[in-house]
C-alpha cells in the first residue's frame, strides 16, 4: 500500500529512521503532520515535530510510524 493512502495531515507520528545528519531528531521523536506534496521523484510529509523543528519526511526513505 503506497504511504500517501495511508498518512493524513493530522496524523500523529513517531520517527524510527532518518538518515538527515543536519536535524536534532532522534529515533522516537514524535510530531503532527501539517502538509503532504509529491514531485516526480519524491513524497514529502511535512511534520511540525514536538521540539520545535519543522521538517519533512521522505515518503521513500525515512522510517516513521503513525502513533494515537
């Protein structure tokens, strides 16, 4: 099942795996979704994180889990 039919802005999630070396996010971070765009090559799932930052996952790539 692709990951777009599956996260809906709203959506609370908690990160398992980002290969990004430029944020502070750990493994078990949580956030909220705000936004989601796809371009030709990539899903972006734009979270508002509980410590503040403001930074997209990568519908391919990055772990995350939906959290209630």
């Amino acid at each position: 099942m692709d990951v777009k039919e599956i996260v809906k802005v709203g959506d609370r999630v908690e990160l398992i795996h980002m290969d990004d070396t430029m944020t502070r996010l750990q493994p078990g971070d949580r956030g909220t979704v705000v936004k989601i765009e796809s371009d030709e090559d990539e899903l972006l799932i734009w979270v508002n994180w509980d410590n503040g930052e403001q930074l997209a996952l990568l519908g391919d790539t990055d772990k995350f889990k939906i959290v209630t």
